[in-house]
C-alpha cells in the first residue's frame, strides 16, 4: 500500500472497527424504548399456569423521565404473559404483584401490584391491569430500570393458586431516570430589631388646672366694720360683739319692765 494513503485510511478503520464494537456490545442493543412503548423480554413461567420453557413476553413500563430526591416517583409497568385459564374465573379472584430491579445511583426495587380481574372465561387469556408503585430516589443521579419477577395470584373455589415468572437475567433495561438534587430553599433569617435606649430627656406629662367655681350657696357674708378690714368667713370680729350685747340687755330689761308694770295694773296694785 501507497506510503502517502496509509495515514489517511487509519482513522476511518479505526472508526469503522469502533463501530462494529458498539454493535456486538451489550450496551448497543441496550437502548432504551419510549415510555410506554412495549419491549420484547424473555420470560420463565413456572407451573401451574406456565410451562416452565423460556419465551419473549411484553412489557410496557411507564414512569417519568426526571424526578428529585426525596419526591416520590409514580411507577406502572405491565407483563403480557399470554397465560391461559383453563377454568372459567369470577371477577376479583385474579391478581398480579411485580417487582422492578433499579440500579445506578441507588441499588433497590419497586414493589407494584395490580388491581383484581374482571370476569375470565374458560380458555381466555389472563388479562390484568397494570401493576403500580411509588418509589422516593434518595440521591441524585440516574436510576436504571431492570424488569423483575411477576407473580400470578388465583384466588378460586376457597384454593390459592400463584404462577412465577422470571425474566433472563441478561435482559436489557427498560428505562433510565435522571434524578436531580433538590433545590435548596433559603432559611428564614432572624431579623434584629433595633434596641431603643432609654432617653435622658424627661417624659412630657399633661398637666391639667382645673378652677373651682363657688355656688350662690356655697358663698360666705362678709361683714366689713367700719374702719376695719373684711372678716370674712362669715362671722364677725370678736371687737364687735359687746355694743350689740349691751343693746340686747337693755332691751330685755325694758321688756321685763314693761310686763312688770302691765301685771300690777291687772292686779289694782
């Protein structure tokens, strides 16, 4: 080969072997199928409903794309098993209850289980509603959905009857979850009120005057001698008081006079 071709026909078969890689790796055929969309998975079903021989089953599974930490993620997910009922069974004697394998940033799983049945007759495929579950991601990053073992309850003529079904444990994933940190929330702070500091200047109070104004009753005479100042209080100056006793004497001996006078003269004295 041409020495000036050789650098240029490098990268392109480098490239192309990279690609041939990816198609034989695990991880390429690992791609995931839209959310609700059904995915072909090999299943095992035990007796006494299954047959116990490997055999690609559908599972629909149907979950949100992204979710926080410490919020609660909605799961549902079914298994078609294709399972038949070779007795006729009443509604409400059916179930199902399923497991979903997560890895990644957390290792767990998901219970879910499914509502009863309706009425099945004799022949018919076993048809249920999707099994449901929550699950509360505690760390952020990407959670990996793997399928999980389903369990066929059959509750009839006072018998419980259950169906394992295993998937392949190399099945793909059905689905990846991104999950995020919560957002932080900013704390209340306290706020510091401002002290006030006692004041030096004095508290201005109301003062309040208030005049009595004297009654007509509550007024006193006031007797003013001649020559002398006002007494007041109503009374009379103790200098004042003998002319107007010696005045009273001398009418009270003018009265006794007079009577003594009139009783001798009734009498012819």
């Amino acid at each position: 080969m041409n020495s000036a071709i050789r650098p240029r026909l490098m990268p392109t078969l480098i490239a192309a072997g990279a690609s041939c890689w990816l198609l034989a790796s695990p991880l390429a055929s690992a791609a995931l199928a839209d959310p609700g969309t059904p995915v072909s998975v090999s299943y095992t079903c035990k007796p006494p409903l299954g047959t116990g021989t490997p055999k690609p089953m559908q599972v629909t599974v149907t979950l949100p794309a992204a979710g926080q930490v410490n919020k609660a993620l909605a799961i549902e997910w079914d298994l078609d098993t294709g399972l038949t009922t070779p007795d006729a069974l009443a509604a409400g004697t059916v179930s199902q209850r399923g497991v979903l394998k997560l890895t990644g940033t957390s290792q767990d799983t998901v219970s879910t289980a499914s509502a009863t049945n309706a009425a099945i007759a004799a022949g018919q495929p076993i048809k249920l509603a999707a099994m449901k579950g929550t699950y509360t991601p505690a760390t952020a990053g990407t959670l990996t959905v793997l399928p999980g073992e389903v369990t066929l309850v059959i509750n009839n003529n006072g018998s419980t009857q259950e169906t394992l079904c295993t998937p392949d444990p190399a099945a793909a994933q059905l689905a990846a979850i991104t999950i995020s940190a919560t957002s932080a929330t900013p704390s209340a702070s306290a706020s510091t009120s401002p002290t006030t500091s006692p004041s030096n200047s004095p508290t201005p109070t109301a003062t309040r005057t208030v005049t009595a104004t004297p009654s007509d009753d509550d007024a006193a005479a006031v007797i003013t001698p001649k020559g002398a100042a006002p007494t007041g209080g109503g009374g009379l100056a103790e200098t004042d008081l003998l002319p107007y006793a010696i005045a009273s004497g001398l009418t009270l001996l003018a009265a006794g006079i007079g009577l003594e006078m009139r009783r001798k003269r009734v009498h012819g004295l």
